[in-house]
C-alpha cells in the first residue's frame, strides 16, 4: 500500500510539473555534479576519473544540453526547459561559470562533461552561416577547425587548496573544527552499536579481498566509506569480485549490506545536523559553502535582471552567468541535504550521492514564451532537482526544501534568498574564523575580502571581490608573509644585502642557509571519501519509510538552521565541542556482544 501510494505521488508532482512547465521561464541555473567514476581513494597514486566515469559526465553533458541549450544532437532524458539566450552551437564562455577542485580526476570529470555539452563543431561547414566563427576564418577566405574536429575549450577555473575559491565547492577541506565536529560521531553510542553489531560483518572479510591496500584490523565500520568505496569499484572492475558477491551465496546480501553502513557512517559524518553539539553545524561546512555559491550565483542573474536589489537600484553592472556548474565530491551533496531538510521528505538522502549525480537549482518566472525577464523580484521562483547518478527517467524529479510539503516544490525567489542565508558561510573571514583554519589565505584575512553572496533582506548590498581576484589571494598572502619573514631575518639576524664587487678576484658570493617553516594545517583529518558505483542509490520506493505530507518535519527542531541571520558570522565566545579524550576513551572500550535472533 505504501509503495502505491509513493507511487501515485510521484505521478502527481510529475503531473504538476508538466503542467508548470506550459509557461515556465527559465532565467538560470546553478548545477554542483559528483565527479564520474574514478580509482579508490585508498589505491597507491594518483586518483583517476575512469573511462566508465568519463562516459558518466560526458552522458550527462549532454543531458543537460538537451536541457538547457539544443536538442540536436544531445540527449533528452532530462527533459527540455531552455534557457533563453544561451549559445546553441559554439560555446560562449561569458555565459557559463565552471569551477572545480584541482584534483586530477575532478578537472578531468569536468572536461568530459563539457565535451557533452559543448560537442565538437566545424566551422567549415557552417562559416557563412549565423554561428560562423571569425576568429577562424583567415584572410584568404579559409576556414580552420580546431584540432578532434572542432574541439571547443571551455574555461574551467581550477581551485586548489591554497586558492580561497576552493572553500565553496569543498568547505571541509582544511577545516578542522568541521573535522573535530564529524569525529564526534565517533563517541556516540550510535556509533559504539553499530560498530559492535557489524564486527564479525567486517572481520567475515578476508583481507586479501583488498590486495594489500587494508589490513584485517582496518576492516572495521570505522573505515566503512573507505571499504565500500574499494569494494564498489573492484565489483565493476573485477570479475572474480562481482561473482563472488554476485552469485555466491555465502556473500548474499554483503554488497547492499556494505553499502548501508557507508550511508550511515557518511550521514553522520558530514549531515544529521539536527545531532550536531553546536547550532553553527560545523559538520555541514561542506552545505553551508556550497549554499552561499548557489544563492551568490543566483543572486547576480536577478539583480542584473530586475536592477534593484533590497529595493535599491544596482548602480553598476553586474556580471552574472546564466549556466553555473560545479564539480566536486560527495560531502556537499549530504550536507546540504541536511540543510535543506529533504531527509524529512525522503530518508534515501540520508546517503552517498552515485557517480554523475547533481543537484540543480532553476531560477524562472511563469509567463508566456519568451517573455521578459521580471522587473519585480516577487515573480521569481526556485525549483530544486535531484538527478540521481545514471539513473536517468525522461524527466528530473524535484524536491520541495526547508520542510515544505508535496505541493511547496516551487519556492518564491526571496523566501529562497531568506533560507539559503541563513544556513550559509559566506564571507571567507567566517570560514576562516569558524573553521580555525591554519590555510594561508586566512592570515591577515578581515571582512573586505571574498564574499560571494548580497546581504539577505534588509541588509545593505556590499559588493565582493571577484572570483579571478580571490584566486591570487593565496599567492600574494604567500608573498607577504615570505617578505615579513624576510624582513624579521634582516632586524634580527643581521642578513644584509651587498652589491658584489665583480672585479674583485678574492670576493665570494655569500649566502643565507636558514629554514622557516610557515604554519600548515592541521593534521586532523578524516577517513578518505568513499563511492558508490552509478545508479546504486534510489530514492523513493516501497523502502522509504516516511510518507510526504502537507508539513513536514519540525520548526523548533530544526530553527537553529532558520533561526538568527548568519550573514553576520559572528562567533560565540565559548566553544560547547567535546574533548577529544572522549574518542580516545570510545575507542578504547571493549566491544560488547551483542546478542538477537
């Protein structure tokens, strides 16, 4: 019964949206993408998207131009919803906005999906036509395609863990009070049963099972992300391993089983945020960046649509992108999930996104085709979608946010605007604050720097360094700091510059052997990240435990995401986290049987 009238349901919102979408105005997007398939991460070298992983991002490139772009020549499963203006054939790099992390296999994953979205286009074909390409005809009247048939080069900003941009597509990163936070998990007394019931699971597993890469004591629940991780790819990759899980029955129910403790573990690391010990849920960090990306990116298309912004004219124009893509792993999908509260709608998110999973945020108006875009911030509205891995159905499915019902899976734009500022970190200085982060771009960091969204409502609009500028922060804070080491040297060692003498035989050049260790990260840090092979996860079903209604979940469970306005970051003065003498005691207590039919 249950299942049918999950079913039924589902049938209903997709009904809605059809019929939603007769005069649905798309304006813009904002896209964050799990990278495809790649290598473990507990495999020796260096982690890489896989050709099956390629094929995953490449396959959804093309969904998603289908979707938001041309039909020719692309695929449709995701359905067709265009956005107005948008380049059809050659890429128009001033429309889209792309970053990822700098990770080998998260710059290749959006690489292959580029190549999805933006295929190659010969301009021989096509020179005297509407989408000929001047940069590519010479003077003599030829036409010269790029190199593989007109490959087209899209503009990737790559941040890595030195660039302050990185904080938005991996909060966690260098941040160990997100880490503490997590690792809390691990004295809890959920945490101490589960992994009391699931010891003579792991310990049934033979270590060989991992070629070298775990020792029998590491197969325990404490490793559960990295041990899925490994054991997921080797069963796409490894006939001997998918057999055995596959078709031998002393293995029967092993996968799954490995699979839901990951979830578990997973969701307790990074989401649950309604456990978290302190209301500024520093184990979504991962959420709380991603947020304020997604609603600054937002942001600039309705402030250079309507003009105003908190009912004031935008002096200045605004750059903005109507396509923004974002590539990264699994920690903040689950965050943000949590967030957002979609746990309450369905507890399938209570797990780790499959490879080529996304989640897609549509800012649009209703009216008639091609109508303008609203000049009144009161006409715009938000739908969120969650494209589940490969696991393609001819349509995205939505999902209403922050505890809304069934019916509520449209938003208005500045209801939207009020709840994504309030579990956001914008400002790189509360990041850097909160985090208690040692990255050298928070030395000296104050709040005149990076700030990626407006002030919500009532706030004044301070305008924010751009993303290209953020970029070099860390190598001109890098710069500063080796000038005031230097300088310290000079007042205190007595180093002196002098000018050499060239035509003195008997001078030498003489030289300054010191070492200065600048401060680093901290070494804390978590499990690496598992996977889960594409298409595993799925949601909705006869397996979801909690039917969708009108209202769902708890205002006053859940107000420390809705409460005070944490545009501000301000910080309490008084830390509630737990000592970490408390994991070292949970990890020291003997497991306790545990007995059941």
């Amino acid at each position: 019964m249950l299942a049918l009238f999950l079913a039924v349901l589902a049938a209903a919102w997709l009904i809605e949206a059809q019929d939603d979408n007769k005069s649905y105005q798309l304006h813009a997007a904002v896209n964050f993408i799990r990278t495809g398939e790649r290598t473990p991460t507990v495999v020796d070298g260096t982690t890489v998207l896989t050709a099956l992983g390629a094929n995953q991002m490449f396959d959804l490139g093309q969904n998603i131009r289908g979707r938001y772009i041309s039909d020719i020549d692309a695929g449709t499963r995701l359905g067709q919803q265009q956005i107005d203006g948008m380049a059809p054939n050659i890429l128009n790099n001033d429309q889209l906005y792309i970053q990822t992390g700098d990770a080998a296999y998260l710059v290749a994953a959006a690489q292959s999906f580029m190549q999805g979205l933006y295929p190659p286009y010969s301009i021989n074909l096509t020179r005297n036509g509407p989408f000929a390409d001047a940069t590519a005809i010479l003077a003599n009247g030829t036409a010269i395609d790029s190199p593989l048939n007109g490959y087209q080069y899209p503009d990737i900003y790559v941040a890595s863990g030195l660039d302050a941009m990185s904080i938005y597509t991996a909060g966690t990163n260098n941040c160990p009070a997100s880490q503490a936070e997590s690792m809390m998990y691990l004295t809890t007394e959920d945490f101490l049963e589960t992994k009391a019931e699931s010891q003579d699971f792991y310990q049934a597993l033979n270590a060989s099972l991992f070629s070298g890469y775990l020792s029998q004591d590491q197969i325990d629940y404490i490793n559960a992300v990295e041990i899925y991780d490994y054991l997921s790819y080797q069963y796409v990759h490894d006939n001997e391993i998918f057999a055995m899980l596959q078709n031998d029955s002393s293995y029967a129910g092993v996968y799954d089983e490995l699979r839901y403790l990951a979830d578990t573990q997973a969701w307790y690391y990074w989401g649950n945020t309604s456990a978290s010990s302190s209301d500024d849920d520093y184990r979504a960090m991962a959420g709380r960046t991603v947020a304020a990306m997604i609603l600054g990116s937002l942001q600039k298309v309705v402030m250079n649509g309507t003009g105003m912004f908190n009912d004031q004219p935008v002096e200045e124009p605004v750059e903005f992108h109507s396509l923004t893509l974002l590539f990264g792993e699994q920690e903040p999908f689950i965050s943000l999930f949590s967030l957002m509260m979609l746990d309450f709608i369905n507890d399938h998110f209570r797990a780790i996104p499959p490879f080529g999973s996304a989640m897609i945020f549509e800012l649009f108006s209703m009216g008639q085709n091609n109508s303008a875009f609203p000049s009144n911030a009161d006409d715009l509205w938000v739908r969120f979608y969650f494209q589940n891995g490969t696991n393609y159905q001819d349509s995205l499915q939505s999902y209403p946010m922050f505890g809304r019902g069934p019916s509520g899976t449209d938003m208005p734009w500045l209801d939207f605007q009020d709840m994504m500022s309030r579990i956001m970190t914008n400002q790189l200085s509360d990041w850097c604050s909160q985090c208690d982060s040692g990255s050298l771009f928070c030395w000296g960091v104050d709040d005149s720097t990076i700030n990626i969204t407006m002030t919500g409502r009532g706030g004044g609009s301070n305008y924010k360094i751009s993303p290209a500028v953020g970029g070099v922060i860390g190598a001109v804070v890098t710069l500063a700091v080796a000038g005031i080491i230097f300088a310290i040297a000079m007042l205190i060692g007595g180093i002196r510059f002098h000018r050499v003498n060239k035509h003195d035989k008997n001078s030498s050049l003489g030289g300054f052997k010191g070492s200065a260790k600048l401060a680093s990260d901290a070494d804390l840090s978590l499990p690496k990240n598992g996977v889960a092979p594409a298409g595993i996860v799925s949601f909705g079903g006869e397996n979801t435990r909690k039917t969708p209604h009108e209202r769902v979940g708890s205002w006053e469970l859940r107000q420390k995401e809705f409460g005070p306005d944490k545009t501000s970051g301000e910080v309490g003065d008084e830390s509630r986290r737990e000592s970490f003498e408390a994991i070292e005691a949970a990890m020291s207590r003997p497991v306790q049987p545990s007995e059941r039919v």
